[in-house]
C-alpha cells in the first residue's frame, strides 16, 4: 500500500460515496467543457477568413517563471515573456488549493490537491492587473476562453475589478457568458464594490432580466439578496422586472426579506425593500412554502422593512403552510435578536390587528423571550386579564431577573393585583378598533401621551 493511503472499512466506504460521485461530476464538467471549447474554436476557425484567423489554440503552460510573472502582476517580466507575435493563449493547470479524497485503486483512497484551469487572462483580470492583462489582449489572448468554467470577465467582476471588467469588454468579451455553474456576470457581482463592474457589463449588453442555470436567479435577486441598494437602483433603471419569481417561487422582495441581516445590514437591506416597493413589487408574493415577504422579515427582525410592509398593505393574520402567522416568526427569535429591537415588530403587528399569543402559552412565549423585557410588555398590555402563577416566575431565570428586576417584579406583582382602569380603557378601545388601531389613534384629538399610550408604548413595567 503506497504511503499516505489507507484501506476504509465498508461502512466508511460507503460514507464516502456522495464524495465519489461529486468527484466524477467534477471531471465530467471539465470534459464537457472541454468538448465544448474545441467545438468552439473549431467553429470560430471555420467562420473566419484564414487571413483573419490569428487566434492559436490553448496550450498548457506549466512554466514556473511564466506563472510566478502572471500571479505577481510583474509587467516587465511578461513583456519579456509575451513578445510581438507569441501566443498568449495558455491553461494554467496550478497545483494547491483545497485538498480532496480521490480513489487512487479498489478500497483505496489518497488525499490529493484540487486542480482547477486557469488562464493568464483570468489571473490578471481576476487580481486586477490591468497594464498584464492589456498586454496579454494585444497578444491576441482569447478574451472569452473558460477552461475552468468561467470566463476572465466573471473573475474580474467577482473579484471588483471594474478597469479590467472594462478592457476585457472592449476587447469583446461576452457580457452574457454564462459559467458550469450557469450564471452570468452580472450574477456574480454580489458586494458593494462590484458596482462599477455592473454599470459596466449593462453599458455593453447584458442582460438584465438574465436567469442563472440552476436556481432561476436575475440579477436584481442576487442584488436583493445581498442587501446591495445601488446595486437595485441601477437595475431597476435598467428595467429590471421586480416580481419575476425564481425557482423556490422567490421575488426579489422575498430574497432581500428572507435574507439572515445583522444589526450593521438591517439599514441596506430596507432601503432595497423600499426601493423594490416602490417600483411595484408584490407585497403579498410567497414561495413554495407560502412565507409571504412579511413573514420572513419577521423571522431575520428587521422593524424597518416590517413598518415599510404593513404600510403597502402586508396581512399580519397570512398563514404559511405550517399554519404559523408572522406573530409567530418573531416570537421564536426574540431571544436571538434583541439587539434588532424586536419588540417594534411586535408592537408593530399587534397595532395592526394580529392574532394573540393564546394565554395559556405565555409562560412558554416568557421562558424564550425574557431577555427582551420591551417584547414581554407589549405583549401582556394586550390583554385586560392575566392569570399569573408560580409558572411565571420559574419561566424567567435568575440572571435575567436580576439585570431587570423593576420589570419582572411589576409583572409577578399581578398575581395579586388587578390591571388598572386605565389599561382596562385602553383594552376596550383597541378591541372596538381592531385592527384599524395604527389607522384611527394618530388621528384623535388627544394629548400625545395618550395616543402613545393607546399605541402600547414602552414604558418600563406593566401596571
């Protein structure tokens, strides 16, 4: 047995077989792709007048020096390297990486390095060498050759680099070529700073509404998706549809709502959504599940987009097919966001009119969201009554008890004391308005105090 190899027993065979299968998916794709290139080329040389025809066919390159030159950017080196009339088409076949599982014989396996393809062309754009990278085009460098699966052009856009995306597309470059992975360029510019790449791939042709292979994604998805609102702006321009759903039935409004967001993102993803309803996305769109977008802006609590929601028409009582309301998506992460100030999205969709935590659940709903006192008393001022018991108090933890002592002991304090007049008044009120409760209050002549009051208003304890 040849060292660094090892016998697996059957089990563990077994266990490798998804592996095994990727692995010759892996080399499948590269065949194909590979099929395809010489049927590419072979056609390109077949269109072309032979006196025009001055594109070689790839070679492969596994000179160290001419590597080292390429990733490093070094220009003199490669002017040297790449002089008048050489060729630049070569397929870099680089050794390191990540390092894989391959069945190396029967029962046996050996870790190997992954290899991918690449190009000169690719490195430069994709590092941002754009002096190595004209060089290399004025070489005649085939400008959309993709040995690994993508093209230079997706590398440049991937990696922000808007001067080569730029050169790569006066060269002629394809603005819709789409990778193994079947997205185009526009797909892959998912972070603020691929901007101007985008600006650039839409002046030169691309297509807006295109879709990626495998998930039905359009480029203004991807944008909504990763929170980018230049990105939606300058699509939405451009005439990006904004309900074209994708394969799981998501709108872009859905993906920028279905989104995880930390506190830092929550400002980005609203002005998406902002920018997404006011160009008409469909507030009542669902996926497959039936998770409508204010659904899922409940479950990552986000309270600006929840308020944006409910202000376009959002129902707070739309069940999914799991039979759970937006109260409910919110109520089991309370205790995972407090710092997204949850209890506005409760405070929010109790003004509209949601459906209530049933009474005898509230010990449970306690437990969970204790360490967000604002959410507990917005919900227990929706109800006139509570039986408080010796449940409630185990439902808080010691630790949580003492940093919010006032609170929790104004609450335990019912169990002996009934709920004011004046939270009873406000009971009967909000219940004859139901859910015109955020409609009908701001508009009373009354003190502004008591429309805060009537609102359900934080202030501290429960009396």
């Amino acid at each position: 047995m040849s060292q660094g190899s090892f016998v697996f027993t059957p089990m563990a065979l077994r266990s490798l077989e998804l592996d095994e299968d990727m692995l010759e998916r892996y080399k499948y794709k590269k065949q194909l792709a590979s099929h395809h290139l010489n049927s590419y080329m072979l056609k390109k040389e077949a269109r072309a007048p032979p006196r025009y025809s001055t594109a070689l066919p790839p070679t492969v390159c596994q000179d160290v020096v001419v590597q080292n030159a390429v990733y490093t950017g070094d220009l003199e080196a490669m002017q040297h390297l790449f002089p008048r009339g050489s060729t630049a088409n070569l397929i870099i076949e680089p050794q390191g990486g990540e390092m894989r599982w391959v069945a190396t014989g029967e029962g046996l396996w050996s870790l190997n390095y992954e290899q991918e393809l690449t190009t000169p062309l690719h490195i430069t754009a994709g590092r941002g060498f754009t002096d190595c990278l004209r060089l290399l085009l004025q070489r005649g460098a085939n400008v959309d050759l993709a040995p690994g699966g993508t093209t230079a052009l997706h590398e440049s856009c991937e990696n922000c680099q808007p001067e080569c995306t730029k050169l790569l597309l006066i060269h002629g470059a394809n603005a819709n070529a789409v990778s193994d992975d079947g997205v185009m360029p526009l797909h892959v510019c998912t972070s603020p700073e691929s901007l101007e790449c985008a600006k650039y791939l839409l002046q030169y042709g691309a297509a807006i509404n295109g879709r990626t292979t495998d998930e039905g994604d359009t480029p203004l998805h991807v944008a909504a998706r990763n929170g980018l609102p230049h990105h939606t702006e300058l699509y939405l321009g451009y005439g990006a549809a904004v309900n074209k759903q994708n394969e799981e039935g998501l709108t872009p409004l859905n993906a920028a709502c279905s989104q995880p967001q930390e506190v830092k993102d929550l400002e980005r993803y609203f002005k998406v959504c902002q920018m997404l309803l006011g160009e008409g996305a469909d507030v009542h769109a669902v996926d497959q599940d039936k998770h409508s977008p204010l659904h899922m802006a409940c479950k990552n609590v986000n309270p600006d987009i929840v308020d944006v929601l409910l202000a376009n028409g959002a129902c707070v009582n739309e069940m999914d097919y799991g039979g759970e309301a937006p109260m409910h998506n919110i109520l089991k992460v309370v205790c995972y966001k407090v710092s997204h100030h949850p209890e506005r999205i409760v405070r929010a969709l109790l003004n509209h009119g949601s459906i209530r935590v049933w009474p005898g659940a509230l010990p449970m709903v306690l437990k969970h969201c204790s360490e967000s006192p604002r959410t507990i008393e917005v919900l227990l001022n929706a109800y006139s009554r509570l039986k408080v018991t010796d449940t409630w108090v185990e439902a808080v933890s010691s630790e949580v008890f003492k940093e919010h002592k006032e609170f929790y002991e104004s609450v335990f304090s019912l169990v002996l004391t009934p709920r004011s007049l004046q939270h009873l008044a406000r009971c009967q009120l909000r219940t004859f308005l139901e859910g015109r409760v955020h409609k009908v209050v701001p508009k009373l002549d009354l003190p502004t105090f008591v429309k805060n009051y009537l609102l359900l208003e934080y202030r501290g304890y429960v009396h």
